[in-house]
C-alpha cells in the first residue's frame, strides 16, 4: 500500500480522538506490511520508492466488522492484489451493504470494482483505475485537479494522497465529527 | 525532513480546514524540498530512505510571521542544517517570544535548541537528541513510550512520527481547536 495513503487518514483520525486498526488478511496485530512511496516525478505515471514499515493494529482473523463505524482503504499496488482475496471482498460489501462510510482513494477503487458494490455510484480514483471503475458499473467523475475527493452517499473516494486533506474531511462529515475553532 | 513529519501534520491541520502553508529557506512556493523516510528497522538507531518529494506551498522570502497562529518544525536530518540558518533562529525566536504555539518533533527540537528557547522549558525529542536539549536548557522528559507528547506552556513536542496522533492532538488544543462527534 501506498506509504502516505495508510498513515495519514489513521493518524488523522487518531489525532481527532477516533479509535482506528489497521489490518490485512492472514496477518495479525504487531505484524508488518511494507509500504510504498508513490510520487510523481515527471514520468509519465507514477513512481515506486520503499516506503515505511507499517505496523498493524490489530488481527484480521476474527475481525468484528459490525463493531467498526466506517472503513478506509488505502491506495497503492496492494488493491490490485487485495482484491482477488474473498474475505476482502466480503468485508467491503458488508460496510456498503450497511451503509457505513466507506473511504477509498487511488487504486483502492479496485477493490470496490472486485466486490461488485460501485454499480450506480458516482466516483473518481487514479487516472488509470478509471477502466476498473466504468467497467464496475460507477459514473467517472474526473478529480480536477488531483486533489479534489467525492462524496456519493456513504462513499468517498479521492485520486490520490495530494488529496488527503479533503478525503480525510468528507470521512470525518461522514462520520458526524464536527470541528470549532 | 522526514517524510511522515511534514505531511501528516500538514494534511491533518488541512483537513481540519485550517490554511498551513510549508516553507524553507531560499525556497518558493512550488519548489521541492526531497524527504527521508526514517524507520524503525531493528537497527541501534533509524533507517533512511528517499521519500516523497514534498513540494512547498509558499515562498519563504517576505514571509511575514505574524500573520500566522502557529509553527510545526518537522524533524529528520533536516534540522541539524537549519538550526544554523540565521532566519530560521529569528523565525523561531519571534513564535516563541509571542507565546504563539510552537511544536517540534524528533531532530526538530535541534533548532529550538539553536535558538535559546529551551531555557526553563520541559521538552522531549528524538532520544539521540536529548543532549542538545539539555546543552539547551532545558528540562527532559523521557518519551516513554516512544509516541508520548508533552505541552509545556506554548510548546508541544514529540520523539519520532509514532507519535502524531498525540502531536496534532496537542497542537489543536493550543490552537482552540474543538472536535466534537
């Protein structure tokens, strides 16, 4: 998964006072998961640096998905590989399905196109995750620029990392969190 | 400057709809300022790897420091270079001296050392950096466990990136800055 992808949105929340785990399937709290520096350097698509170690939160055998009020899933290579896994797929319909918020940016679309749950949905992702997206049955909506995220129902979706701040912000409205200054 | 150290700060504030802009010395807004990804891998002491190329968002020339409400100093290697940049002493002296809040996490607390502004302070960095801190007057408090954060008057800091969540959390307190679900 991408590096900035996992450890913004899960800090962020952390920071406002949300509880958060993190997990992937066959491994367990404490276990790690490279992560990948994903950046645009003048290249034509993006660029693949080792990024973090990621340290799990939590276990995801046995995971209680009823006892979570909402779901992110982080961009990256991993999605393309996520999305093969049924356990995965089962989870992400079980949030939809409920009508829970469900966050997902950049190539973590993919697995919504897996699971079957974008048909009729309105959302935007990578660039190139957009044949993904058209052929799972959403309408495009085309992040310009990069950084701008969409709300359809239960469901944000964001392009990638530059557009943390609004993705973060439309989980958080979402999620009923409310901010004064 | 370390790569999790700038952004995740940067797009927590963002996203709580707070305007942060991020400079450098002899730097424009757009210009790119390379990361390190410093990690936890088992070694006596970090790891590093290029990461993100973070771009800025303002020019630090004419950059007029009273029209802001705070300072974030991101740690990395970056800072046992700044803290012998002159304008980078006087910008920290000015935040200091108005009692605006201050937060500084890992290598950061490197230039407030530089800067005299630790005299009579209680303060935590990166552990290799406790003896800048003390040399700098200060009063330490051991960052047990590592993602601890301590608020001394105006001035929050922290040991490493691990410690975010508690570091915005902070930082919004000082800031007035209200969440409520």
């Amino acid at each position: 998964m991408e590096d900035y992808e996992v450890t913004v949105p899960l800090q962020s929340l952390q920071a406002l006072g949300c509880h958060v785990d993190a997990v992937s399937p066959k491994k367990k709290a404490g276990d790690i998961c490279p992560t990948a520096v994903h950046d645009f350097e003048g290249d034509q698509t993006y660029s693949e640096k080792p990024g973090h170690n990621f340290i799990l939160t939590a276990s995801y055998e046995g995971l209680d998905a009823s006892s979570y009020d909402a779901l992110v899933i982080p961009g990256g290579r991993a999605p393309e590989y996520l999305a093969l896994d049924e356990t995965v797929i089962a989870l992400v319909k079980e949030f939809m399905q409920s009508r829970k918020p469900v966050a997902s940016i950049c190539h973590g679309q993919q697995i919504l196109a897996a699971a079957g749950v974008l048909k009729g949905r309105k959302c935007t992702a990578y660039p190139t995750v957009k044949l993904n997206v058209v052929l799972g049955g959403a309408t495009w909506l085309e992040p310009d620029p990069i950084d701008r995220c969409y709300t359809d129902e239960n469901l944000v979706t964001g392009a990638a990392w530059p557009g943390h701040p609004e993705f973060v912000s439309q989980l958080m409205a979402l999620l009923g969190i409310q901010v004064s200054f």
